[in-house]
C-alpha cells in the first residue's frame, strides 16, 4: 500500500476502507487478466469502464461495428457475476418496450382482475443500450429516471432496479442518417464517454487466430453483487485533499467561456462548457482509480487520468474548432498543460497562467 502523501496527511481512511482498496486492486488485476482471455487489447477501455462502474456512473461507448463491445460488456458482467440484458434501440422502440408495461391479470380463483407490472429488460444490473442514438426522444427520455433514481414509474407506481445497476449505451460515430442525437441534459447524466479505437496488428492477428476456433475461453466470476456494492460505497468515503478538489474544479470552470476570464483557446473554439457535475464525475472517477491503483488518497494524476472521458460530451465546440480539426479531447489535453498541478512550484517556474493568479 502506498504511503498517504503529506498534503493529505490530516486524512486517516479506517482500517476496513485500507483492506477495501487493497481488495479492488487484487479484484482489478484478476477481472483484467479474465478479461484478456476474451478481449484481446482495450486495456485502457476497460480501465474505463470499471472506474464509471466502481463510482457508480454511466458510460457511452463510441465506435464503428465490429469492435466487440457488446461481448466486452457482456464478459464483463459475467465477471462481476452481475445480470446483463441488451436492448437494440431502434425508430420504432416505445419507451414501454424496455421498462416494462402493465397488464391486466385475473385471479381465477376469484374472478378479480388487477393490473400487474411485467417488469422490462431495463432490469438488470448491467444494461446495454445499443445505439442509443437510433430511438426517438421520447423512447430515449425513458433511461433518464433509470440513470438518475435507479427506479421506473410505471402507472403512478415506482419500481426499484436491481443495484449496482449500470447503464452502457453505445453509438455508431459513421452512419448519422436517421439518428436522434441525445440531447444535453442527458448527454450529462454518463459520467464516461468512452472511445473504442481499432486494434493494433498484433492484437488484431491475436482476435482472428482466438474467435477463428471452437472453444471461445470461459469467464471466472471474480467479485459477487454485495461486494461490488461494498466497494461502491468504499469509493465515497475515500478522502481527497482540498486542493485536488480545486484543481479538479478548474477543468470545468475552464471551459465557460461565458464568465470570461478563460484561456485564449476556450474563446476561440468552445460554445458551450462543463457544468458542475463535471467536477463531481472527476472527483468520483479519481477516487475509483485511486482505488483501482491501490491507494487510500487521490492524486493529480488520478484527475487529469479521467478528465478526457469526463469532459468530451460535455463541451460543446463551435465552427472554428470544426474547421480547424480542434476536438474536446484537444481541449482537454491543453487543459492538463495549462492548469498547474502545484501551484508554487507553477508560480516559480513562471507557468502560472493569467487566470489563477491573484489580483
């Protein structure tokens, strides 16, 4: 276990929290060694995907067919011995059509008839919505109470979701013909959104000669629901100094260019910026890869690890950016250079920019 360094000594993790993350870091090396035996690269995805997981967030998993991200989640899930259902979005899907519908049903002994709720594929603790972008809004507004209070409403009653429960919507990033796009407010209910790049030669030979054969490896479940649950719960309590607090703040004020004092390229390329919960999502997802890592505390590093997928859909760049090639990811990156990680140690080398400085 590493050693709690000075800037966030006054905080003291009980001993229960200590042999929580060094449980998620031993769990951490078994579900990736699990899932290399089935899916061949994506570290980095899946590093993604447990940190949203452990923190309890969501994910939007962008890219092109083909690149087994159904399997990847579905692998996952069983790994963490979680129930998984996918639901193919579709123009025509209603929104009854994932969190379930009531029926009328009659008692025979009796002859009583009542309505009974038959409970949807939104049920389950790892749901896989793929191409979200393929459903009308209205059809898409139905994961909003699922995302946000883990519970549908179904004729004026509420029904809990199993928990952990864990939304991963995907969406093609070529074809945008007959799309919905996914309006903001629920852009930012995700806590990642995460990109599926193609596989390097070596990992793609490596996918041919595995899925070419007629025995496909079996997954070993790792962690159980109530130990997830605990390890969730473990994430809150792990404490982060104030001033990481503030550094990770910065990545979202940053970005509103509305309330002008902001970097020169923020003017120039960002329409829109990152709202609170941007700042929550960071401090969240370093915790997670504190724990991850097999640290009590959070550093720096933990925060400018998860800003990319954080920040990305929740900037909005205008057409200067567009017709220049300048991407959120872009943003985000000159971002990590700009905000300084020690403000001391920045003033002296004289890489304070303008907008930290005190007037």
């Amino acid at each position: 276990m590493s050693e709690i360094p000075a800037a966030s000594a006054d905080f003291s993790p009980s001993e229960s929290d200590l042999q929580s993350v060094e449980k998620m870091a031993e769990a951490f090396k078994k579900i990736s060694a699990e899932l290399s035996r089935t899916i061949i690269g994506q570290k980095k995805v899946i590093e993604e995907l447990l940190i949203a997981m452990f923190a309890g967030g969501h994910c939007l998993l962008v890219g092109v067919p083909g690149l087994a991200k159904t399997l990847m989640v579905r692998t996952l899930a069983e790994t963490l011995d979680l129930s998984f259902n996918r639901v193919q979005f579709t123009p025509d899907l209603m929104p009854s059509d994932i969190t379930g519908t009531e029926v009328i049903q009659e008692d025979r002994s009796t002859g009583a008839r009542e309505f009974r709720f038959i409970e949807g594929p939104i049920f389950a603790s790892v749901l896989l919505a793929d191409e979200v972008n393929r459903t009308p809004p209205k059809t898409q507004a139905a994961l909003l109470e699922a995302m946000q209070e883990h519970q549908v409403t179904a004729g004026g009653r509420k029904h809990r979701l199993p928990e952990p429960f864990f939304v991963l919507a995907t969406q093609n990033p070529i074809e945008q013909e007959g799309t919905y796009p996914l309006p903001e407010a629920q852009l930012d209910r995700f806590m990642f959104q995460v990109f599926v790049d193609y596989p390097e030669e070596d990992e793609e030979f490596e996918i041919v000669r595995q899925t070419t054969t007629s025995s496909p490896p079996k997954t070993q479940k790792v962690l159980g629901v109530e130990e997830i649950r605990s390890l969730q719960e473990t994430v809150r309590r792990i404490p982060v100094a104030d001033h990481v607090i503030r550094y990770a703040m910065q990545f979202a004020r940053l970005t509103r260019r509305e309330k002008g004092n902001v970097p020169d390229f923020i003017s120039q390329y960002v329409s829109w910026g990152a709202g609170p919960r941007a700042s929550q999502f960071l401090i969240l997802g370093a915790k997670a890869r504190a724990m991850l890592k097999g640290r009590a505390w959070v550093s720096h590093e933990d925060v400018a690890a998860v800003a990319a997928p954080v920040l990305r859909h929740r900037i909005v760049t205008n057409f200067n950016a567009e017709a220049e090639g300048v991407t959120t990811d872009e943003i985000v990156r000159r971002l990590i250079k700009l905000i300084p990680a020690n403000t001391a140690q920045a003033a002296i080398e004289a890489r304070m920019p303008a907008v930290f400085k005190e007037e």
